[in-house]
C-alpha cells in the first residue's frame, strides 16, 4: 500500500484556528489597518504597507503543520527543514513537539512507516520525495501553489528542450526543489544569482568563450553534464519565487537580447522562453513598499522577518535605495531609542547600530516579509511606543 500523501489539509482546521489565531493574530495590526495603515505613538508617525505579512502560502503551510501535529498525536512528527524562514514561527512548531530534520537530531535513514514527515512551503527535491515516499512515511506537503506553478513551466521547458535558467539562489530550499525538477523531467538548468551572472552567461551565449572556465564559475548552480556550448542555444527563463521581481524581469530581457544577438529575430523567438514566476504575493508586498515611499515621506523603514527571507531581504533591499532601513528578524532589534540591532543589507550578519532613531517628530515605514506572523509586528509596533 503506498504511503498516505496529504495536500489538502487534515480535515482539522476548525479544531487548529484558536490555537493559530492566539499564536500569530494581532487586534493590533487589525485596528492599525482599518485605521488607514497609520499609527501615532507619542513623537512618532508609523506607516504600515498595505501589503505585508503572512501570506496565503504561508499561513496555509502552518496550518498544515498545526494540523498534523494534531491528526497524530501519538507518532513522531517530522518536518524537513524549516517549515518557512521565520524563526519565530519555526520555534512555535518546535514548542508543538515537530522535530526538525535540519537540527541534525534525527537522521532520514532512521525514519519509517511509522512517521508523518511534512514538506516546507519551498517544496523538496525530487530525490528527497523519493526517498520519504520509499521509507513509506506518512507524507504532509505544504508546498506552495506558486512554486508548483514554477515546477510546471521547467518541466515544460525540459520535455520541449530548452535549459532552465533560474534566477534564484542556488542554495536555497525551494531553487534546489525547482532544479530538481528539471532534471527529472530530462533537462538542464543554470542558476543565476543576479545580473552579473546573468550577464557572465548571456555573453557566452552571444559569443562563445572558455568552457572549462565557465563550469567551474558556476559548478554549484547548474546540472551534472552541463555543456555551455550544447545547453545555452536554447534557454527558459523562471525564478525562485521570493526574488526581487523588477530583476528577474531584467533578467529575462538580458538573455533574450543575447538569442536576439547570436540567432536574430526569427531564430530568437525558437529559442527564448520565458514565464513570469514571481508569486503575486511576492509581489504585492514589493508593490505595497513602492507606493508606502512614494506616498509618505519617511525618516526610516523598519523591514521585519527571518535573516534568511528571500522575500523579506528583497523588501530591504527596496527599501534601503530610497530611505534609511534597518532589517530586523523581531521586536528585540529595537534595542532602545539610542540603538538597534540589525542586518544591513547584503550583510551576512547583524551589527548594532547607535544613534538609529532621530530626535523630534519621526515619520516610521513599517513592513514585514511573507513569512512574519502580525503579532511580531504588533511587538514591534508597541516597544517603538515604548521608545517614543
């Protein structure tokens, strides 16, 4: 008998949405938003973006989570890696009794029938599935429907023999689950981080160049065989879903210049493909954040979510061209009103910054990545009150 595969609930979320609501809801947050995104506390004017926090991805997957731990009280309950990156939210799962195959506490090869395994909201490789699904585990999987949707367009591109070049991180959960997915489905694919790489591969495709030297640049972003020479005369452009939209858009145009370039009009449009994957609510927090700084002058954005946020880092990034911002995974970073502790962007740890909070009447921009729960944000508003 295969083993049982949930994707669609556990029948249990009437008896989960208490327990979820004490958790991660906030009154706060939901009289700040019929208040008109605007909050005053004492000298400082805070503004939220109309677009941030949980998104339905998210809070469908910690739904799933809470779910399991409920429908199986009396067997272990494992999770992958990190259900999402929010370390507040990962912690509240530890809390409920799921182990972490991350933690390195519990191994895959000591799993069997007798575990309920569930899968992050990223999605697995198609290797680990296997592997699960062969253990005969009990499978609950969360994986978004906009990562299914990028799944579907490489396949798509590797049945009709096109290389998938993803403009995501190479390391990251949900990258190497789409990677996977174009392997199995007999294509290749290149991972690039950004427009440098991008445009490191568009020039070979324009003109050639140095082959050996191209596959050790890029040995840990592309598939096993990868032949420059063979796999870049046909390319598909996706992404990983939480990346900055307006560059994966540059992107897709630098490598359709370079089909253009080496092949010409006709030859381009054979060989050049290329779906938009940002998921809409990726994109609607980085929208939401354009529209808050073109509305209101702002003296400084706070940006909160986990270190590790695709979605949440792209937000300060956005964020920092424009106003002074400070990325914060919780309320503690507000140190006091003289210092806060925080990641700047591209950093790769958090630093503390003094004289962070100016004197006098302060206008505060406030948001949060897809993966930060409200009653975080409501924290984080009430210890800013705390600071005015």
């Amino acid at each position: 008998m295969p083993p049982l595969i949930f994707r669609k609930g556990l029948d249990l979320k009437h008896e989960v949405a208490g327990v979820l609501t004490e958790s991660y809801h906030s009154d706060l947050v939901d009289a700040i938003r019929q208040a008109g995104y605007t909050y005053s506390a004492g000298r400082l004017t805070i503004h939220l973006a109309r677009e941030f926090g949980f998104c339905y991805g998210v809070d469908r997957a910690v739904d799933y989570a809470y779910q399991a731990r409920r429908r199986f009280p009396d067997r272990h309950v494992h999770l992958t890696g990190e259900i999402i990156h929010n370390p507040h939210v990962n912690d509240q799962l530890r809390a409920q009794g799921i182990r972490f195959l991350s933690d390195g506490d519990h191994a895959l090869d000591d799993l069997g029938p007798a575990d309920v395994v569930i899968l992050p909201a990223f999605g697995v490789t198609v290797e680990l599935l296997a592997s699960l699904q062969a253990r005969g585990c009990t499978l609950v999987d969360t994986t978004c429907g906009s990562v299914l949707n990028v799944w579907k367009n490489v396949t798509r591109y590797a049945e009709d023999g096109f290389t998938s070049i993803i403009h995501g991180k190479y390391w990251h959960e949900e990258t190497r689950a789409t990677a996977s997915q174009a392997v199995q489905a007999g294509g290749h694919y290149l991972v690039v981080l950004d427009r440098h790489e991008a445009a490191a591969a568009c020039d070979y495709i324009r003109s050639g160049g140095d082959r050996d030297a191209f596959i050790t640049r890029f040995e840990r972003a592309i598939s096993a065989g990868f032949d420059p020479d063979r796999d870049l005369q046909r390319a598909g452009c996706a992404n990983q879903t939480t990346m900055l939209s307006s560059e994966s858009l540059e992107i897709g145009e630098m490598f359709r210049a370079a089909m253009r370039d080496r092949y010409g009009d006709a030859g381009s449009a054979t060989r050049f493909r290329a779906f938009d994957t940002i998921c809409s609510a990726t994109q609607d927090r980085q929208d939401a954040v354009t529209a808050l700084l073109d509305e209101h002058p702002m003296d400084l954005m706070i940006v909160i979510g986990g270190l590790n946020s695709s979605n949440t880092c792209n937000l300060a990034r956005m964020c920092a061209a424009r106003v002074r911002t400070f990325h914060i995974p919780d309320p503690e970073g507000l140190l006091s009103a003289g210092e806060i502790r925080h990641k700047p962007v591209d950093a790769k740890t958090e630093v503390v910054t003094a004289g962070w909070l100016p004197d006098g009447e302060v206008a505060i921009g406030l948001t949060s990545g897809a993966s930060t729960p409200d009653n975080l944000v409501a924290a984080a508003i009430r210890r800013l009150e705390g600071l005015a």
